[in-house]
C-alpha cells in the first residue's frame, strides 16, 4: 500500500508540473524552468507517470499529449482554466478550444482531432459537434481524466454490463491444461490477438479456463452476457470503444458468456470490433470468424471426478473409496461443483455423509424436461418375484452399472472406443409381469433417479423436434445420472420403414438419431416392450443386456400374492394357494388387492376372499371377458 501511496503522490506531483508547462505555453511564457522540474519528477517515479501511460498505450504523439493535458487542466488547474477563459474571446468561457492548442501548444498538427485517430476515436476527449473544428471546446472523458489523476476503476458506465471475473477455483488436470495451451499459442501472437472460444458442457469450468488463461497473460478478465450486448450498430460501436479503452486502462480481457439463442449476425460484428483479450464461451460457442482459437471444454470425465472427489474430501478419501467411486461414475459434476459439494457436507457418521454427497449431486443435475416424469423408486429385490436366470440377470445388470468406473477406464476398455459403453437394456415381456417394477428396483439399489419417458411428448410431428426433444433428453440425463425408463418402447424404437416419400425419410432419421444417442449415452436406459419382434434389429444389437419377463405359473403368482399385502394391512382368511389358481400377473394381482382394500375399508371390515373375488370380477370389466368358475372356485 505504501508503494501506491508513494506512486500517487509522485504522479499528482508531476501533474501539477505538467500543468505549470502548459500554462507557460498557452501564456507564451517561459517553459524551461517547468520542463526541467518535469524532468527531474520523472527521474524520481517508482513508476511511469499515468499521462505517460495514456500516451503509451494509445500512442499519442506529443502535440496529442499536451491537447490532452490542457483538457484535464482545465478540469483540475484554476489558474489554467483561467487563463484559457481570457484567451478565449469576450464570452470568458473557461474552456480550451482546438484553435488554442493550435496556436500555443508544441509541434500542432490538424490530424490530432480527426474521427479515426486515437483522442476522438477512443473518446479521450470530446468535442461539440456543432461548432466548428478551431472553434471546438475539448473536454476531457470523465474515466481519463480520473486515470491521469491516479484513480482507476471501471467505468461506471460498463458497470451495469460487466461483472469481474474471480480467480478460478478447483479444476481438473485437462482444463488447466487446455489453459496452459490456450495462453501460450496467445503469447506466441505477435499482431492482433485472435479471439478464444470455448464450447462444451462445463460452463463452469470454461469460465475456469479463462480466469486461468487471463492469470496466465497478467490480465484481469470481466464477464459480459451476449444477451447484454445491444442489437443496433451504433450502441455496439459505442460499448466496443468504451471496452477497447478500459481493456487498455485496466489491462484486462473480456469473458462473453453464450446461451443457446444468444448468437447472431450482430453479435459477431460486436466481437470483430473489440481488441485484446477476447473469450467467448457457452454450451455451442460458435466460431466468429476463421482466426479463432478454438477448445472444448466439457466436463471431466469419471477417472478426473473421481480424482477431484479423492481431493475434496482429503483424509477420508481412502475410507470411502468405494462410495467415492460411486458418485464419480454417476454423476457428471463440474469440478468445482465437486469442490462446493463436499465443503458443504458435514457428517461424521459416514453412510450419512455419503447420502448427503448422493442428494447434493442429484439435485446439482439440471432439471429434467417436461418430457420424463419421475418414479420414486422404492422397491427392493424382494419385491421382484422372477425365475432364477431372470434375477441373476438383473443382478449382473446392477454390477455392470456399479463398476463402469473401474472396467472402463481403470482397465482400459474405453481407450479402446468410445462407443458402446452406456448400458442399453431391453425387458421384454406381456403387460403387468414387472418391467416397470425391475427399473425401480435397479434405481433404487443404485440409488440412481429413475425417469419414465412419456413418448407421446417427444414424438413430434414437425421435422426436427424429436430429435431436438430427445437431445435435451439425454444431455440431462448425462449430466444427472438417471436411469431413463421408455415404457412401450417399440413406439419411438420401432423398425424402419421402406423410404417411400419424406415423411419416410425424416422418420428414419429420427431412428437413426436415436441409436447414435442410445449407443453413447453412458448410463442405464431400459426399453421395455410387450413385443420384441417390434422393435428395429439396429437397436437390438446395441443392447447389452435382454431379458424376458415371462407370464408367472402358479408357485410363483403365489409368491406375489403373499408379497402385494402391506404389513399394516387387516387380513382375514386369505387363502393364497387359491388366489394363485387365477391366472393373471403381477400388475393384475397388485389391482385386484388394492380394489380389495378399498371395497373392504368401505365397510370397515379386514380384507378377505369376498373383497378379493368382487375386486377379480371388477379387473376382469377391464378385459371385457369374466374369469372362469375354476380359477375362482371355492373363494368364498
């Protein structure tokens, strides 16, 4: 602070020298004795001085300096402004105008005020439109005047528009060196820097990126939404000189934040006005023009999460390697999300500590569309009443998910391809014998957030919406971890048609979008279908797991009706073997009990055969045809 204080009193010095020079000029006095203090202040700087600074940066020649100096004069020296009011004419006005420093100032020259060069073009100085050139008052910017006098902020007027940039926090080995690779390929820029884009998932992360690369180059870097940016080209041309003048002042980049939308013809003009250090970022960052630098920057991948998760939460890292392994597998975080995250977690007990890290991280994800609804899945495997191959199925299902983390990338797999590591998934099976009911068993043991697909909202009927739809469908659930459910299946994944018109053509394509999305989406996604055969033989072959749920026998719609009972729930005289003679599923078994329930609350009786038979005959009303007199004989 000392320096500073030492540094602005030196320059306040020299300015007050500055102005006794000008005021010998413009008096027609003598100049040597104020040139020669002049001299010796400077000697004595810990710094340039700020009058110097300006002319370095905007390369003002020396006349360009002095008409400068006498503007801030008038501002800051009563005895300048004065003087500049007596030679001013019979109106005392005390300003100065372009014709004085013409006439008193050194080596003048007319091309000091032209519109292209540096005092109006980077509005140094302002001059009354109006009047004529000699006749012109100079006023001195506001932001300039406050910087040659020691002061230097931002200018309020980019205030509103601009916040600063702090300095990155936790990152992952690839970000720091994408920024590293960034701010070396700037430094090897020998003209016009090239702007700098940055494109990918990790919005966090790109803005991380950027504070690094500005760390890199020893500039300070401000944010700016592109939304901010105004449309018509004189307000655009207006923001980039008062930017290109405080990129120079404060020696700082700008940082433009992109969202989707926020891209057009006048945005890019903007950006071919600005000088410096100039980011642009966001999800789809697009190239402005072909000198860009461009780098994407996604979110890590599951061998960095859990690294960054290892970091966050230091000594207790080792202990809960596992669960750690877990949570990098599943949920694709920002490191400093990761970071936020495990600070904000307290718990000594560690099952609650990893259940707090668990709900953080789900409810991080972005917000799934409109287009999934979610189940909450609560049902455990003793629930699930299948054959043995079935549940072993399930089983491997549920360890192929658990250790992706491990197989993939610890053991190599994903360095041989990218493609088909997602767990694609295929129950098939008639209606109600536990398709829906096995999804929430997996979410619910992997304590994953399990979404139903409604195919009705992401089938659309104008070219293009589906996949749109369906994109915004998995980029949220990349992100959240989930276990996407497709219900009926075969209506979105059905075969493709033979190309007759372009109706054919658009609907193929869809097919063809969604298997490109389905082989690269990297978590757990179940079609289910009553109708295998439907289904296209393409999406077949990229499903890693299949399995059949088969129509229950007796022995085990037995074991269902003794599961569907909720302990709280009365009884009287149940007889199960009998209840399994009705050859039904599950979905139909679990139907006809709640009606059961229901008839037998009503007349506040425990539930019994006589409920359970009224509630058979009211399910079979669905189908439209009664159940036979042996499958219900003998229930009451």
């Amino acid at each position: 602070m000392s320096g500073l204080n030492d540094w602005t009193e030196a320059n306040q010095r020299l300015l007050v020298a500055e102005f006794g020079r000008i005021r010998a000029l413009v008096s027609n006095g003598d100049t040597a004795s104020a040139s020669a203090e002049i001299d010796t202040l400077c000697a004595a700087m810990p710094a340039p001085a700020a009058i110097d600074t300006v002319a370095r940066l905007f390369q003002l020649t020396a006349f360009e300096r002095d008409v400068l100096l006498l503007a801030a004069g008038v501002e800051m020296d009563s005895l300048l402004a004065a003087l500049c009011g007596q030679t001013s004419g019979p109106a005392q006005r005390p300003w100065a105008t372009f014709g004085l420093a013409l006439a008193t100032l050194t080596d003048p020259h007319w091309s000091a005020l032209a519109p292209r060069e540096p005092l109006r073009r980077l509005r140094l100085v302002e001059v009354d439109e109006g009047a004529g050139l000699t006749a012109t008052r100079l006023k001195i910017d506001e932001r300039v005047l406050h910087f040659i006098g020691g002061l230097n902020y931002l200018d309020h007027r980019l205030a509103p528009l601009l916040e600063e940039v702090p300095g990155p926090g936790t990152m992952s080995i690839t970000h720091r060196d994408i920024a590293a690779r960034a701010a070396d390929r700037l430094r090897a820029t020998h003209e016009r820097l090239p702007s700098l884009v940055l494109s990918g998932d990790d919005i966090s992360g790109q803005q991380d990126v950027a504070a690094t690369i500005a760390a890199h180059l020893g500039v300070g870097l401000f944010r700016l939404r592109a939304r901010d940016v105004p449309a018509t080209a004189s307000e655009q041309a207006a923001l980039a000189v008062l930017w290109t003048r405080e990129a120079a002042l404060l020696g700082c980049g700008i940082f433009i934040a992109i969202e989707d939308g926020d891209v057009d013809t006048t945005l890019a003009r903007f950006i071919a006005r600005l000088a410096g250090l100039v980011i642009i970022a966001g999800r789809h960052a697009p190239a402005i023009d072909t000198d860009n630098i461009h780098y994407i920057v996604d979110r890590p991948d599951a061998p960095e999460r859990r690294r960054l998760w290892n970091e966050a939460v230091g000594v207790r890292a080792q202990a809960l390697a596992p669960a750690l392994n877990t949570l990098a597998s599943q949920y694709r975080l920002s490191a400093r999300r990761i970071a936020a995250i495990a600070a904000s977690a307290s718990d000594t007990d560690p099952d609650r500590y990893i259940a707090t890290l668990h709900h953080a991280s789900r409810v991080e994800g972005p917000a799934m569309p409109s287009l999934a609804q979610r189940i909450d899945a609560r049902a455990s495997w003793d629930d699930l009443v299948l054959p043995e191959p079935q549940r072993a199925a399930l089983q491997q299902l549920a360890v192929h998910t658990r250790h992706r983390l491990r197989v993939h990338h610890e053991w190599g797999f994903a360095d041989k391809s990218a493609r088909g590591l997602g767990i694609a998934t295929l129950f098939w099976g008639e209606s109600g014998t536990g398709k829906t009911l096995a999804a929430e068993v997996l979410a619910n043991v992997l304590d994953l957030v399990l979404y139903r697909i409604d195919l009705s909202a992401v089938v659309s009927k104008y070219i293009g919406e589906t996949e749109k739809n369906l994109r915004k469908l998995f980029d949220a659930a990349e992100d959240s971890g989930a276990v996407l459910l497709f219900d009926e299946a075969d209506a979105l994944f059905g075969k493709r048609s033979e190309v007759k018109d372009s109706h054919d053509r658009y609907a193929n394509i869809e097919v063809s979008y969604l298997l490109q999305r389905m082989e690269a989406y990297s978590g757990l996604a179940i079609l289910t279908t009553n109708h295998k055969a439907a289904l296209d033989s393409a999406f077949q072959r990229r499903i890693r797991f299949v399995v059949h749920f088969p129509f229950p026998d007796q022995a085990q719609r037995e074991i269902i009706w003794r599961a569907v009972f909720p302990a709280g729930a009365p009884l009287n005289g149940i007889d199960y073997a009998k209840l399994a003679r009705l050859d039904v599923p599950g979905g139909t078994i679990r139907n006809i009990a709640m009606s059961a329930a229901f008839l037998a609350a009503e007349t506040d009786v425990p539930i019994g055969m006589q409920q359970l038979l009224r509630g058979a005959q009211m399910e079979a009303t669905k189908r439209e045809r009664p159940y036979s007199d042996a499958e219900t004989r003998g229930w009451v």
